[in-house]
C-alpha cells in the first residue's frame, strides 16, 4: 500500500498516488510514490539530505562512542530516504560532494601519516569513523537498491515514458521562459519572488524554472546573477588560498556547499525564496563555511 502516513499534523500531504499531480515513477504501467517527507516534493526532499549527511558524516568522523554510531544511523537512514526521493540531481549532488570529502580524508591520512607516529590514536579514531561513515552509507543504499534497484533505474533507462517525457519538455520550456524574462528585464529583473507570475504570464503552464543561477538573475537581474557566481565560487577560492595543506579543514561546510550548488543547476532550489527549509539550510551551510574559513585564516597566520 503506497500512501502518505497520516501526519499531516506535522505539515505531510495527502499522498496518492493515483492522483495526478503527485510525483511518482512509472514502471510496467504502475505508478510509484516517490519519498516526499513532511516537504512539499521530493526532489525538496533530496535538496534538504545531500547537503546534512555529508555535514553529519564530518561530524560522525570526529565522534567517538555513542555518539558517532547515532550520527551514523542518521546518515544511514538519510541514505535510504535520499535514494527513495528518487532524484538523479540530488544523487549526483551527494556523489560530488562525497568525493571531495573522500578526498579530503585521503589528504589528512597522507599528511597525518608523514606527520604522525605509527599508531596514533587521533588518526586511528578519524579513520575508523570515516570507513565506518562510508561503510553504513554504502550498506543501507545498497540494501535499498537490492529491493527497489529495477523501479530506480527507470529513472536512468526509461526515458520514454510519458512522465518522464513530459518532465523534460517542461524543463526546457521553462528554461526558454526565464532566458526570455532576462532578455525582457536584464537589470533589475522581475523582483524577488515575482518569478512565477511573469512567466505564467508568457505561459500559464510554467513553472520556477529548474536552474537557480537563472531564477536568479530572472528575479534580481545580471547583477545579482554576477554576485550568485561570486557566493559559489567563494568557498573554492578560499579552499584554494589554503593550499594543499589546508583546504581539508573546510570539508564540513565545503562537501555540503558542493552539492548544493550542483543541485542548484538541475533544480530551482535550494534558493532563498523557495521555501523556509531551503533558506536555513543555505544560512547553516554558509556560516560553517565562513566560521571554517575565518578559523583557518587564523590558523595560517
């Protein structure tokens, strides 16, 4: 039975899939609920998780006890919900960002290896938490996969279904309205939050169109758009300031701010005015990243 779980105390929706207008995916001619979550879409859903497990599995790394095996659970368990929101954005979101803080890992063993004794506890610590991390991540997901892995890969292969079809029709629709509303208001764009009513202007079917640099500068103009790539770029410039040496330290805002901006170019979220989920999760992912940044100038100097 696929249905929502009755906590709309809690802000869930009623969910059917027989409905038209719940996301579901489509195999054999059967409709299935994708995970939504107390949000208002899964792919909401999949923005919210990418970001938080890679922070929390930076924080289980440097956990000990209880305390690191109930980090993981979380992150086992966001695992498991990230893979059933079945978003291909937000999937690869977390897999870039997993990288950079995979490779962030293997730069501390190389340096805490040239640096350290043999048998450090610190490092012992760090990389038993960081495969355990990677081990719980990697179980949960392919446990999910072993059982639902056929319905997932329509989300790769199937590509000729009607759902899928008409979702990336309306992709490209809507990216035609917002470079239009660009061309129509280069400078000052429609305003914050007056993106939805212009386009459906030009088409009533439209919707936030699936590209925050383009909801961007449709809302606030070339200027903002300018300022959006110098907030993403900010945090790589300064990974690259540090150095080699350095640049790891940023990895619990960093990986996170990763698959951010990447999920960012598939989808109109996260984004400020996309929902109060999404802009605390930028607040929370940003102040890391600068409290990282001003704490590792400090170390530098």
């Amino acid at each position: 039975h696929q249905a929502d779980l009755g906590l709309t105390f809690l802000g869930e929706l009623d969910l059917d899939p027989a409905i038209s207008g719940v996301s579901v995916l489509m195999t054999d001619g059967q409709r299935w609920l994708r995970a939504y979550g107390l949000t208002g879409h899964p792919n909401l859903l999949a923005a919210l998780l990418a970001p938080l497990m890679l922070y929390l599995m930076s924080q289980a790394k440097r956990a000990g006890g209880w305390e690191r095996w109930t980090l993981l659970g979380i992150v086992g368990l966001g695992a498991v919900a990230l893979v059933a929101t079945a978003s291909r954005a937000a999937w690869l979101a977390f897999a870039i960002g997993l990288a950079v803080w995979l490779a962030a890992l293997w730069t501390e063993r190389r340096q805490a290896g040239q640096s350290d004794p043999p048998g450090n506890g610190a490092l012992l610590k760090s990389r038993r938490s960081a495969i355990a991390a990677a081990a719980v991540v990697g179980g949960l997901a392919l446990l999910f996969l072993a059982v639902y892995g056929q319905l997932l890969m329509t989300r790769f292969f199937d590509l000729d279904t009607s759902i899928e079809a008409r979702s990336i029709l309306e992709r490209e629709r809507d990216w035609g309205i917002a470079l239009q509303l660009i061309r129509q208001h280069p400078l000052a764009g429609v305003g914050m939050g007056g993106y939805l009513p212009e386009a459906r202007a030009i088409d009533q079917a439209a919707r936030v169109v699936h590209n925050v640099p383009l909801l961007v500068t449709a809302e606030l103009g070339f200027v903002a758009g300018l300022l959006w790539i110098w907030l993403t770029a900010a945090p790589f410039g300064a990974a690259i300031g540090l150095g080699k040496r350095g640049w790891q330290r940023l990895t619990p805002g960093l990986a996170p701010w990763v698959a951010i901006v990447t999920m960012g170019l598939f989808h109109g979220l996260p984004w400020i005015n996309t929902g109060w989920r999404a802009a605390i999760l930028m607040a929370l992912i940003l102040g890391i990243l600068a409290n990282e940044i001003s704490s590792s100038a400090v170390r530098k100097t």
